[in-house]
C-alpha cells in the first residue's frame, strides 16, 4: 500500500511545486484564518466538508477560490487527510493553479490532476498486476493514425478532412460508441458527420485495428482502461477508494459519459464528492461533453448539498447586466437553472455596440481602439479579440500589425514549445549550474542577470521595429524577463533568497503545468479557446447570422448553445467591453448581413420580442432560413439508381457519373462565362470562386431561391454571401450583377478565362 500511495501522489515533487508557491502571501495561520476573506455562499462550501456537495458557480464568482479553500480547511481542521484528497479538472493548467492555491492555503499533499493524469498514473501503476507486461506507449496524435486508417480504408481524404473526422472518433469514444454502432448515434443524436457515417465508422474501426497492431493507446484509451480495470478488479478499485476518499470535480457541466463512468468507479459510491459548474458555460457539447450530470445531480444525490454563487467579482454591472439579459432569453433544461449574477463592482461604462460596412473596416476599427485604450494605460496582455472561428483571426492579425500593436494567438504553439523560449531555459539552466558565469557577473539582481543571458540571443531593452518572427521572438524572451522581475519581487517579500537554480525551478514547474508568463500582446482567441480566462478589455467581433449562431447550427439546443458562446464572450470582460458585427464580407460588397439574433432587444435599437426581420436579398429571412436549409450530413444516394455515392464530386452531383445527367448545357456554360469574369478580376484561379463539379450541380438542380441555392454542395455560407444574387440571376435567365458596382457584368471579360 505504501509504494502504491507514493506512485499515485504524482509526478516528482519539483514538478508538483506550483507555479505560485513563491508568490503572494504566506500560508493561513489556522483553519479557521482559511476561511477569512470569504463571502457567505462560499463560506457555506468551504464548510460543507462532507459530500454530496455540488456548487453552482456563475462566471467570475470565485469557484476556484471557494472549493480550494474547502479542501483546505478539510485539510486544516483535520477532517481530511491530504493524502486522501483528489480534485480534478480538464486543464493542466487549471490544476496547476488549483496546487498553487491549496499550497499556499497550507494544503500540501492534495493532489490536484487532469482526469487523463490521475488515470494515466492508475493506469501505469495497476498494469502489470491486472493485464501484465508494460503499459503500451501513449499516442499523442492522432491525426498521422486516421490518416493512415482512412487510406486503408479507401477513402480519399484531404487534410483539412482529418481533424474533423479526428473528432468524430473522440466523440465517439468518449461517448462510449463502438465503430458499428456509431451511424446509428450519430443519427440519434442528431449530429452533423463531416461525411457518410458509414464511412467515419469504417475509419474508426480500422483506426481501432491500427493501435491494436502498434501496441499503442491514446488518451481516450487511459480512461476508458482505467475504469475497465477497476470494474474488473473489485481488490483494485478496493485499493484505489482506499487511497481517495474526497473528490473534487472542477467544471463538471464539461463531464463526458466516459469520464463520469470513470469517476463512479473512483467514488465506488462512498466516496465524498464535490462538484462544481455553470450549465450556462456548456459549450464542449460537441466533443461529448454533457451538463446532464451537473444538472441531475440532485436527482442521483437527493441528500445532497446544492450551493449557489452568484457574487460576480470579475464584471462591472454593466457587463454582468448584459449577460444576464444574454440568459434571459435561453431556453432549455440549462436554461432552468440560470444563475442570475449580481455585480459586485463599481460601475463601468456601457458596452459599445457598433455596426460596420464590411470586416476590414470593422478590424481597423477596433485595432484604432485598442491603440486608444493602450495610449489610457490598458495593459496589451489585458486586452483580447474574442470570435467565433478561426479563420476570422486574419484580418485583425493585419489590423493591428499596421499599427504596431503586438498580439498573440490563443490556441496557438504553446509558450514553453516555442524554440526560442527552449534555448533561453537552457542557456538559463546551464548559467545556473556555472555558478560564476561571465555572463552574470556584473548583474546587480536576478532580473538582471536574466536580461545579460538572454542578450545573447539578441535580447535587448527596446523592442524591434515592425511585427513578425522577430517581434514575437523578442515578446517571448521579454516575457521570461518580466517573470523574473515578478518572481524575485515575490520572493524578496516573503524573505527567502533567489537566484538563477530558483528561477529555472519556477521555469520547469510552469511549463509542467503549461503556465506561459504572460506575453504583452493583445490576445486574439476563438470564444471557445477563452474559457476560463479574463481580460480587463474584451472586442467581441463578427457578430452576424450564420457565424454566431453558425450556420450548421440548426436545433434548438444548438442555438442555445452558441447563446451560452456569447455568454462565455461576454463574461470575459472585466472593464470595457465592445460587440460589432459587418454588413458585408468584403469592400463594396453588398450590406445583407444582419447582427445575431441573440443581441435583439438588447443593442439599441434592437426588437425586443427578438423577432427577426425580413431583408438581404430576395426578401429572404437571413439566419434562420439559411440554417434550415443547411445540408444534411449522411449517406448520399444517387437520385437515378439509388446507389450509395462515396465519391466527392459525385457526392455533389448527387449521381453516378455515369449515371445520366438532366444539366441545363447553356446555364452551365453561361455559369463558367460568369466564373471567369469573376476569377480574373480576383486574380485567383477559377476553382476559387465555384468548382466545376458545383457548376455542374447547380445548372442540374437549378435553384430558384437562396434556399435552394445553400443546399447545393459547395455553396457555403460565404459563397452563399458573395455569389448567390449574380448565380441566381444566372439562373433565372437574367444579367447578373457586380456587387461591388450593382452594374450588370460585361460577361465578354472573362471568355478566354478556362477554369481548372
């Protein structure tokens, strides 16, 4: 028992040490001192040391202050055994933060984990006894594997292709789905396939069969064996509740089936279990995340203890008003149990809404901002541009490199992964074991020493003109520099010595815990890669139909889904807080975009009653009539012989090539007319505009409306935006029009354009 207790007390301790031991004050002097400074919701937690217990915590509450001081007046009060402690969350860093605050709290020996390490440790130690021989090696990607597995199931897949269907087999897992049974519940539940789910099955099963014959495991894997042993072995999971006796679970409307199959056979039903969450923060949905746990916990639990923090300490009133009235409109069983936070700080200004002609304006709008707020004395690294996808980061990554303003992208390379930033800890560690290094000789502090190591990689006081590679690699090494500024300052305020071996040793521990120093940039972030995060200044941008609600969106839990998204967004912000949105894609495109349906009422000018109005073209009612016609993702049928297609550009045509086609010959060569014309005045290729085999579909099953039109293959949301009116036209015999001009187009331009 006793090398079992010290395999599964973690990773060895310069790892466990947390990344801010060193850092605020030291530790209460009592267990009762541990509860001074909380309000009276989280006093209630603090004290309710003996489970069921399960907090209900709105955005900017303190949840994380409340249940670690709950574990640590357990602790304190003698009530628990360190040792006996596991909380767990869904981030490293989450749970390097949690260690930080129960060390200082005087809570040493908790262990604070990720579901997948604290399984991952089980795992590795009960192995050899329940299966045998070593554990096999972890796969960290898997992307490489179902490529290789879609190959062999011969499939033709693009890159782009793979992390979609990458994250239909981990949703499939950790929903407990098996490779066969997996069409039947993609239908069940209603979920968008990235393609035929015949096709993702067989994937997924030969992905399966690939670790099989490697002898490897991925992450799902760890859990998914973990509980399988303990279910298997009673004497094992005996030994494992013997060790654990309290649980923690941070985040837990995040909680998947298979993690919360795992957790039942850790609590083994006598376990005392804390869980905390927001249902209104559910957005993980489409990884199999679920809040039905948090929300029918009372049900398992009828004795339970239910807490709810609403006491937002994060927002001004004037933000948390407007989440709240974000909130007032959903609906849904996470909509039942809304909290309704109360702002507990002074009052702010308003959120800014603002309106755009097209998405460049509105970037270089909101860069002019930042600037603005950066002149008042705003941090860079206390400002962030939060939106939907991706792809939208682009253009405010120009806008705000044309004015000199730094930025770092959310989600991106990880701090420590950086080569820059691994050179600069070894030169760091290796200046340490010197001892005298000429380097440092002459450094009147630690800071400074750090500065003189890292000038030999070109560090120097004042930032590099411009942006790019080399300002990002200066940002990098300066953020190392500020560290050690705040580090020493810490240190020499608690009265204990620093220097470089001290330096590196918070190095490594942050990096074990993946806390990157803050870099001073404005963060640009997906709203999900926001989670958990907070700026004093938020530019929430690209508030349109059709990205927020997405357009793939189309149930209603869907929608309210993106609903809780912008609530996340909106609760970032501590300070000041900005929603914009643009009319049109591009300049002098045409203004058919309309702001998200989940600002109405709210936004001046805005219905209440959240109706939506009838504009854009053709009268159409943008948003939700797009949704509606959104493809259906499945098994797609040759509408001549019926035969299921599996080839893409029959898939488009929704038949056998060989199979006979109805086209319209004179719309489609007027189509490829209309396509050249577009092309050359973009100076791209013909394919970018439409491909072929979209031409083709389009002069086949010509569509009378933009309903009609959003089904065809290869018309997105975008195309749909840019193109529809002139195909349309096209369509219904008449001269398309030049957006940018509203002129008909001079089809002549483009005859000897040929597409690929």
């Amino acid at each position: 028992m006793d090398g079992m207790q010290e395999e599964l007390s973690g990773l060895p301790d310069r790892y466990d040490t947390p990344y801010g031991a060193a850092y605020g004050d030291p530790a209460p002097s009592g267990a009762d001192a541990v509860l001074a400074g909380l309000d009276p919701e989280q006093r209630a937690v603090a004290t309710a040391l003996h489970g069921p217990v399960c907090v209900l915590a709105g955005a900017g509450t303190g949840k994380t202050r409340a249940i670690t001081h709950r574990i640590a007046y357990g602790v304190r009060s003698g009530v628990y055994q360190p040792q006996q402690v596991l909380a767990v969350t869904f981030t490293a860093r989450a749970a390097g933060e949690m260690r930080g605050r129960l060390r200082q709290l005087g809570a040493e020996g908790v262990q604070a984990r990720t579901f997948h390490s604290a399984a991952l440790r089980q795992l590795q130690y009960f192995w050899p006894r329940a299966i045998g021989g070593e554990v096999p090696r972890l796969l960290e990607r898997k992307v490489q594997l179902v490529a290789e597995a879609a190959g062999r199931s011969g499939l033709r897949v693009q890159r782009t292709e793979l992390r979609d269907l990458t994250s239909e087999i981990e949703w499939a897992k950790v929903t407990q789905i098996v490779p066969d049974d997996y069409p039947a519940a993609v239908l069940k539940a209603g979920r968008e396939a990235p393609r035929d789910p015949a096709e993702i099955a067989r994937v997924y099963a030969t992905y399966e069969q690939s670790k099989r014959d490697r002898g490897v495991i991925d992450f799902e894997d760890v859990l998914l064996l973990t509980a399988a042993i303990l279910e298997d072995r009673p004497e094992i999971a005996g030994q494992v509740r013997a060790q654990y006796r309290h649980f923690t679970v941070d985040e837990y409307q995040d909680v998947s089936p298979l993690q919360q199959r795992l957790l039942d056979q850790w609590t083994g039903g006598g376990a005392s279990l804390c869980v905390v969450g927001d249902a209104s923060q559910t957005i993980y949905s489409f990884t199999g995340a679920t809040p039905d746990y948090l929300l029918n916990f009372r049900a398992r639990h009828p004795e339970a203890t239910v807490v709810k923090l609403v006491r937002d300490y994060r927002s001004t009133p004037q933000v948390v008003h407007l989440a709240n009235g974000l909130l007032a409109k959903a609906s849904g069983q996470a909509a039942q149990h809304r909290l309704e936070l109360i702002s507990q700080r002074e009052a702010g200004p308003e959120p800014v809404y603002a309106e755009y002609v097209d998405e460049p304006t509105e970037a270089e709008t909101t860069a002019r901002e930042i600037k603005g707020l950066l002149a008042r004395g705003v941090r860079a690294s206390e400002i962030a541009v939060l939106f939907r996808i991706n792809s939208q980061s682009e253009v405010y990554e120009q806008a705000l490199a044309d004015l000199g303003i730094s930025y770092q992208l959310k989600g991106a390379e990880r701090f420590f992964e950086r080569p820059e930033v691994r050179d600069a800890v070894m030169l760091l560690r290796g200046a340490a074991r010197a001892g005298s290094d000429p380097l440092t000789a002459d450094a009147p502090d630690l800071a400074g020493q750090v500065r003189a190591v890292l000038a030999s990689r070109g560090f120097t006081p004042a930032p590099p003109a411009g942006s790019g590679t080399v300002r990002e690699r200066w940002e990098s090494l300066a953020a190392l520099v500020r560290l050690a500024e705040e580090f020493e300052a810490a240190r020499l305020t608690a009265g204990q010595a620093t220097d470089l071996g001290a330096y590196v040793g918070e190095l490594d521990a942050r990096a074990a815990a993946q806390h990157a120093p803050a870099v001073e940039g404005v963060t640009l972030a997906s709203l999900h890669a926001a989670k958990g995060l907070e700026w004093d200044a938020v530019f929430l941008v690209g508030l349109t139909e059709g990205t927020l609600p997405i357009i793939y969106a189309k149930t209603d839990e869907q929608i309210e889904e993106e609903r809780r998204l912008l609530y996340v967004g909106v609760t970032r912000a501590r300070l000041h807080l900005s929603l914009s949105w643009a009319l049109s894609r591009s300049p002098g495109g045409r203004p058919s975009r309309k702001p998200t349906r989940f600002l109405d009422g709210l936004r001046p000018g805005s219905s209440a009653s959240g109706a939506r109005t009838k504009g854009g073209r053709g009268g159409v009612e943008f948003g939700a009539e797009r949704s509606a016609a959104r493809k259906v993702r499945g098994p797609v049928k040759c509408r001549v012989c019926d035969r299921t297609l599996t080839d893409a550009v029959e898939r488009k045509l929704r038949r056998c090539e060989s199979c006979p086609s109805n086209m319209d010959e004179a719309l489609y060569e007027r189509l490829r007319e209309w396509r050249s014309v577009q092309a050359k005045k973009q100076g791209a290729p013909a394919y970018v505009v439409f491909t072929d085999a979209t031409l083709m579909a389009i002069a086949e099953d010509v569509p009378a409306s933009e309903r009609e039109l959003a089904v065809i293959s290869g018309v997105g949301a975008m195309k749909l935006d840019k193109y529809g009116a002139a195909v349309l036209s096209l369509c219904a015999g008449e001269e398309p029009v030049d957006e940018s001009t509203d002129e008909p187009l001079d089809e002549t331009q483009g005859e000897s354009e040929e597409s690929a």
